[in-house]
C-alpha cells in the first residue's frame, strides 16, 4: 500500500470519527497483511476496528490476520491489557508500549513477523494464547518481560507504573539485555520504575513486586561512632550493609536491585555527621536534616509505600526526636544491634501505624511514681536503661528551674537488659505515663531518658511533635544536662 493512502488512514484513525466503509475495511485489512506496513498503523487499525467492531467484516480481518473467525471475533470484542518497554541501541533510546488481547487459541496471534518462538515460550510461561501488537517496529526479544506482565496482571492500572525489559526462557528464567543504563535513564525520565534482570532473576518473583503494597527500605543512622568505625560516614555504611542482610534474609527485595529500581544510591540510605559525636547543644538542625534525607528517599519511591527499617546508632534522645518528627503517618520497623546480631523489635508493618499510641491496659512492664510540687511544668523520666537518671534531674532541676512536678517511670523487671522480642508494649506504657499528665494543665513538659534507643524512637514517634515539650541530653563527661531541642520547635 502506498504512503498517501496510509497517511490518509492514519488521520481516520486519529479521529475516530468515521465509520469504516467497505473500502476503507479492504485497505486496513491489505494493511495488516503486508509486511512491511509499519507496526504502529496496524496498531492503530486495530483499536479503530474494534471501536466500530459492530459495523466491521469479520470474515475479512480473519483472512488479514490469518486466523480463524472465532478468534478474530475475540481480538474484536476482548479486553485489552498494556505493558511498557524501552527499546535501545547504541545511539538512543525510547519507550514503547505493546497491547496484548487474551484468545482461545493457544497459538499466538501477533502484527509482528519473527518473534513466534519468542510468543510460544510467553504462552507456555503463562498458559494463554494471546494477540499482541505494538507501538513500534523494533529488533530482539527483551519485550518478553512486559508481555508476561501484561498477561498475568491484565489490565490492571498499577502496570502504568513500570517499564520491563528482559528475555524469559522456557522455566522464566531472564537474561539480561543489552543497554541497560539507556533503558534504564528512558524509563526515568517517563516516570518509569524498569524491572529487568538486575531486579528479578525468574519471571515468578515478578508478582513480588508488582503485587506488594508495601517495600522495606534500610536506613542507616549514625551520629556517634561504632567500635570500629573511624568516622559516622563509615559506622553508617557498615551498619547499612549489616541491616541489608538481616532483610535479605526475609525474602524482601535485594539492596541493588532496590537501588536499581528507584535509581537511588547507598548515600541515600544513610544519614550520618562530620563530628564524632554530637554537640552539648541544639540539635534540632540535625534532626532536621535526618529527617529531610528520610523524606527524600520515600519520595523516590512513588508505587509502594516505603517501609523504613532503620537502624540508629544514636543517643536515645536524638531517636525520640526523630521518632517524633516520623510521627504515626506511616509503618517503619526498629532494628536492634546486640551480640552482633540485629533483631527486629519494632515493627508497624502489619499493625495500624497508631499502635504506638495505643491506650496500654498492662501496667506490668512499667511502675510510675508522680510527684506533685503544684507547678505548671512536669518533668517525665523515664529510667530503662543502666544508670538511673532520677538524681541527676532533681540536681539539674533545682539549679535551672527551681521546682516542677515529676514523673518517674521505671522498669519493674528487667532493668537494662530487656529480652529481645516485640517492645511495643514498652513503648504503650510510656505513652499511657504520658497520656495520664495530660489531665494537668501543664504549660511544658520536660523529657528526660535512660532507655533503648529503639523504644526511644517508637515513643517519639507517639507523641509526634505537638506538645510543648524540652528534651534533655547529659553532656558528654559530666552528670549535668542540656536542653537539645524543643519539640514544638522541631516542626516548623
């Protein structure tokens, strides 16, 4: 068929307007017969046959497709599903979409010549006959990934999200393409996650993607030094790639594939500072930053909600405030590091993500003693770890601010050294400590703690960032404290 008169149906095509005549039916059906008729007419001819698929001769686009009625009737009257998939050579790269129509036959159906094996190997993997058609004409078989998405998860929207590349053999097994990185940047740039040989190895880890709502992603936080590391940069790293083992190990998406999906890098999973340890003074800019890198992350991460696991090698006081600028908004999981080993010990995942501020009816984990001075400030202490803080905050106190009321929460079992497992129940009790000074009419309330980091961070991320609160560190080689942020403050 001459050019002119393909340029002419095109035009129809786009319009959708006309109703096909029976010449304009004999010259779309000579389309699809030929060869070399570019793949992006026929596509669009068949999606104008099937809009006006009432008024059209079957028995003729049976013949041009060179299968039978019933089939034919099929590829007109069924639904569509589409996948994405980039296609690349040394001088560039685009994206491209492919549409495939679910048939009875088990022999696939497709515009294009020389990909029936290819074809074959997609029905076996995935137990249906199909006619496909594309968008554009291209060379080798890296579509194959896409058209097994679109088939076993046919026409569902969150397929918009991604782009496939990858050659499947006969067990789903992929094999890696040539042009990644081109393929990869393309992808990108149309707001496409691609998922290649880099992210899964087999096409039945595909669903594992796809299908999961949520995806867990290491963070690492370091803003005092490890044992063995010489900097924060380096205990951040190290400890990142410790965290990435422990949720390997849980079946979860490997760290490269992870980053090579979202195109992210290690630095993005880490937060650490220059110094060795941190300042006896604010810290809030710290925290600030922390939380702007935690941000970042997650928004890079548009398909799945970002499940942060987080391991924090920190004081205590700086996890409860990132805690409490996380706040209850979304599910984050708590690694403790001990023995060499990291245990998960808090993890919002599967609960509701305001389980931390859930109302604690178990008062057998945490004994409370209130001292009441009749003043409008309360000081809450909350005494888990090794060293009891009690003395040193009557000896700050009664130098800085002369009296306030007192809470005093302490472990009634297991004081510093409580058993690795689910500490939620921990943290429920000191939000129910919390929650009781709520009845006083308190103009502030004043933080002071000796507990794990972990349990630090998960009653900060119950209280948030609303209350009128100061929080307290001692400072480094000395007994006497030093407010380091305010948590009203932290939120603007």
């Amino acid at each position: 068929m001459n050019k002119d008169r393909l340029e002419e149906l095109e035009i129809l095509f786009d319009s959708h307007l006309s109703e096909p005549t029976p010449r304009i039916q004999k010259d779309i059906f000579s389309a699809l017969s030929d060869s070399k008729v570019p793949l992006s007419f026929k596509t669009k001819a068949v999606f104008y046959l099937k809009t006006h698929r009432k008024n059209i001769d079957i028995n003729g686009l049976s013949k041009a497709l060179s299968v039978n009625l019933k089939t034919a009737k099929e590829i007109m009257e069924n639904p569509v599903s589409a996948a994405y998939f980039p296609i690349s050579n040394p001088e560039g790269a685009e994206l491209s979409k492919l549409y495939v129509i679910k048939i009875s036959d088990p022999n696939p159906v497709s515009t294009k010549n020389g990909i029936d094996k290819a074809l074959n190997v997609l029905t076996n993997l995935t137990g249906v006959g199909f006619f496909i058609t594309f968008d554009n004409d291209f060379d080798g078989n890296s579509f194959m990934l896409a058209v097994f998405a679109a088939l076993t998860f046919f026409g569902e929207k969150r397929l918009e999200q991604y782009s496939f590349s990858g050659v499947a053999d006969v067990s789903g097994n992929i094999s890696e393409v040539e042009f990644l990185n081109k393929k990869r940047a393309v992808s990108l740039e149309e707001s496409k996650y691609l998922i290649d040989s880099t992210i899964i190895d087999n096409t039945n880890k595909l669903k594992h993607i796809i299908q999961n709502q949520f995806i867990d992603v290491p963070f690492s936080v370091a803003v005092r030094l490890s044992q063995k590391g010489t900097t924060c940069r380096d205990s951040a790293i190290s400890n990142l790639n410790k965290l990435t083992n422990e949720i390997e190990k849980e079946g979860h998406i490997g760290f490269k594939a992870l980053k090579n999906l979202y195109g992210l890098k290690d630095e993005d999973f880490v937060y650490y500072i220059k110094e060795s340890f941190l300042p006896d003074r604010d810290w809030s800019n710290y925290l600030k930053e922390a939380y702007a890198k935690i941000k970042n992350l997650k928004s890079k991460i548009k398909d799945k909600t970002a499940v942060i696991n987080f391991s924090l090698l920190a004081p205590s006081v700086f996890a409860f405030g990132l805690g409490a600028l996380i706040g209850c908004k979304e599910p984050f999981v708590i690694y403790h590091y001990n023995n060499g080993e990291y245990n998960k010990v808090l993890d919002l995942k599967d609960k509701d993500e305001r389980s931390p501020k859930k109302v604690c009816k178990d008062t057998s984990n945490l004994q409370c003693d209130f001292t009441k001075n009749g003043k409008d400030s309360a000081a809450l202490v909350y005494y888990m770890g090794t060293l009891n803080p009690l003395g040193d905050v009557k000896n700050y106190i009664s130098k800085t601010i002369g009296e306030c009321d007192i809470v005093h929460c302490q472990l009634k079992n297991k004081q510093g050294n409580i058993p690795v497992g689910d500490w939620s129940r921990y943290i429920n009790a000191m939000y129910e400590s919390y929650n009781k000074t709520k009845s006083e009419s308190y103009q502030k309330r004043l933080f002071f703690f000796s507990v794990p980091v972990p349990i630090a961070f998960g009653f900060g991320a119950a209280v948030e960032t609303f209350e009128n609160g100061d929080v307290f560190n001692l400072k480094k080689n000395d007994t006497a404290y030093v407010q380091v942020f305010n948590l009203k403050k932290l939120a603007f």
